[in-house]
C-alpha cells in the first residue's frame, strides 16, 4: 500500500525524496482513520444494543457497567487492535509499534477488569447481605493480583522477554515482595477473619477509643475501615487494628431492640428511716404501691403480734422504712411505664453506701433504640423520680456549694 501511494506521488510530480515520507503520512492517516470509523461503529452499535436490552429488563446492571466504563474501555482497544494489524505497513517500526500497541490493549484490558470489580461490588451492595458479607476487600486483592500480573507481562512485552523470567527474578525478592505488600496482606487476613466470624458489619455502631473512634461503620475495604462519628468526622482505621485492639460492638443491642438504663440515684443517708402509722397511711394513698403497702403492714403485724413484739420502741420487731417502700415504687413505676421493656431485665437495687450518700441504682432496658428517644425516656424516668423523692420524707444527696454556705445551711 506504501509503495503504491509514494509511486502515485513520485507520478504527480512528488520529489523522491519526500514521496516516502508522505506515503508514510498517507498510511498513517488511513489507519488512524479506519481504526477510529471502526471504533465509532461498534460503540454506536453496541450502547444501541444495550440501550435496547435496558427497556426489556428491570435490572439496572447494564447501568451500573456502562457508568463504570467497561465496555468504553473495551471499545477502545478496537482503534489499538487495528494499528497492531496494521504493524507491517511501516517495517523500520514494526516491532515497536506491534509491542506498544498489545502493551495499550493489556492496559486496557486491566482497566476493564478493575471497572468490573468496582461494577460487582456496586451490584453486590444493593443486596442486604452484603451489610454482613462485604467482599470489597477480596475483590481488591483481586485488583491487586491482576494489576501485578499484567503489569509483568506488559515488561516481558517490551523488552521482549518471558513473563517467566521477571516472575523467577520477583521469586527470587519474596521478601521484598512481601515488606510492600504487607499491609495488604495483613488486611486481607484480617477480612476474612473478619468476615468469616461476623464481627463486623457494614451500619454497626462501634467504639473504638484508641482510635477515637465512635459511630457507624460506612465501608470495610482491604486496608482500611470508614467510621463516621457522631460529630459527622470521619476516621479511618487499619482492617487489621480490628484484630489487634479491643472495641465495642453495639450490633447486639440494636438486634435486641432494647438499650439500657443503669444509673443510680443518690440518697441522703440521714433522711433514711421507719415509718409510723402516719406516713404509712400517706403513702398507702399512692395507687401503684397502695396493694404491697396494706399486705405488707398486714403481714408485719402479725408477724409482730405472733412474736409478742413490744412496739414501744420502732427497734423491735419488723417495719416499713421510707427508703425500702421507695425501692418498691420505683419498681412498679418501671413495670408500669409504656417505654420500658417487659421482656428485659428490671432491676432496682442499693448499692454500698459511701461519702456520695446511698445509690439506688436502676437496671432496666428501654424499648427504642434510637440515641434520641433513649435519653428522652431515660431524662423522663429520673425526672419523676427526683421530684417524687420528698413524698417519701427522703432527701437527695447533693454536696454543699457556696450558695448553700452563705446562708449557713
């Protein structure tokens, strides 16, 4: 083709000297040309092809490939390919053009796989199980592998030698390879670990102090895991930390649809006492405890009476102290109160008296688990019981301040 084209100029009156160099411009603007008519062919037929596909489906998986750009990167090794063909037009370059025009299209082909892991694991989000199975990280080492591989044999292409020798020369550099490489080996054992024991999961609500980290997990990747905290920052903590340092998983309390309250009101311990007839009769008038009050003092007088209990002293014999009718009510206030879990543990209970005066601490589990509603619930609770303290002729501890010493309390 060449040599008809510069003898069809050196007719026309070219100089000699130029009409090679012009048949080579000429045969290089054909190829150019053809190979990118045959490029704008194919792609035009091909995204007709899909576009038809796309309106008899309801999969959006041709979508999710075409925005990943694999078949555009596919397309193009046509115009590569044809210049490859064409090698033989221009012989003081074949070789170098045959050897840069497969290392292209091994590029390309590289490029292609890596959108079609991207376009996998876009695709495999949509599922719910990929919360619980990511596979990001296994498709990276995927990535990682096929990028090594094809870059060796682009090398072995261009200094035209095996792939077998550069892959004995890297054999040889194992522990090079592995010193590189040892983050992403470490966070690939730590993936499957990860994954094969369920501790993590795409949305669980983690702690992990070390890293200041408290919040949602929003990716698990081959290196790294994204946690976005409360405050909306975003940390980043190596996939192999998870197997190294202790953190909090906070999955379980959201799959058991309660969170819990514990936390302790403080009495003054010099508020603490019996009850007399008086009190008793005041707090029996309280609906929730009114039943456990009238049996109790029913059961107690007898108990006395049987015991032939002298009652002129309150040290004799069994009776009612303020502190343990109060216990009661808030167990009933508990069993009694619409956001606090009936399934779940309830617990009120006194703790060991100390210089902050005696904790009545609470254990119980609200039935919402959002932040918001929780502390709602909880503020609610502890605010009743702080205000209902004095009906029981007991006192909240609280340490004195300077307004109380300047009015000389």
């Amino acid at each position: 083709m060449i040599e008809k084209v510069k003898h069809l100029a050196i007719d026309y009156g070219v100089n000699e000297t130029i009409a090679p160099h012009l048949s080579n411009i000429v045969a290089l603007i054909a190829v150019i040309v053809i190979s990118l008519s045959a490029a704008s062919i194919v792609r035009r037929v091909l995204f007709r092809i899909l576009e038809s596909y796309a309106g008899k489906t309801k999969t959006n998986w041709h979508t999710i490939l075409t925005e990943r750009k694999i078949f555009d990167r596919l397309v193009r090794i046509i115009p590569i390919g044809i210049i490859h063909a064409f090698a033989p037009l221009f012989p003081p370059f074949t070789e170098w053009i045959e050897r840069i025009a497969y290392s292209c299209i091994i590029f390309l082909v590289l490029l292609a796989i890596n959108g079609l892991l991207d376009a996998i694991n876009d695709i495999y989000s949509k599922f719910e199980i990929s919360k619980i199975r990511p596979i990001k990280g296994y498709l990276q080492v995927l990535n990682i592998l096929s990028y090594t591989i094809g870059i060796i044999v682009i090398i072995s292409v261009l200094i035209d030698r095996s792939p077998w020798i550069l892959l004995s020369g890297i054999g040889a550099a194992t522990a090079v390879v592995i010193l590189i490489f040892q983050n992403s080996i470490l966070g690939l054992v730590a993936s499957i670990q990860i994954t094969s024991n369920n501790m993590l999961q795409i949305g669980d609500w983690i702690e992990m102090p070390k890293f200041g980290a408290d919040g949602d997990v929003l990716e698990i990747t081959l290196h790294t895991v994204k946690i976005q905290n409360f405050d909306k920052t975003i940390t980043y903590i190596p996939t192999h930390a998870f197997m190294q340092e202790s953190f909090k998983n906070w999955r379980g309390m959201m799959e058991a649809g309660g969170r819990r309250i514990k936390r302790a009101i403080y009495i003054d311990v010099t508020s603490i006492k019996f009850c007399n007839d008086e009190m008793l009769n005041r707090l029996e008038s309280i609906q929730c405890i009114h039943k456990y009050i009238k049996n109790k003092r029913k059961e107690i007088a007898e108990h006395n009476k049987a015991c032939n209990i002298d009652d002129c002293h309150l040290a004799n014999g069994r009776h009612l102290t303020n502190i343990g009718i109060f216990r009661v009510y808030i167990e009933h206030y508990l069993k009694n109160h619409p956001k606090v879990s009936k399934e779940m543990t309830q617990i009120v209970r006194q703790l060991p008296p100390g210089e902050n005066g005696l904790p009545i601490e609470l254990y119980a589990f609200t039935n919402e688990i959002l932040w918001a509603d929780y502390e709602r619930i909880q503020s609610d609770i502890f605010d009743h019981l702080l205000a209902v303290v004095p009906e029981f002729d007991l006192r909240i501890y609280q340490k004195p301040s300077g307004y109380d010493f300047s009015r000389g309390i």
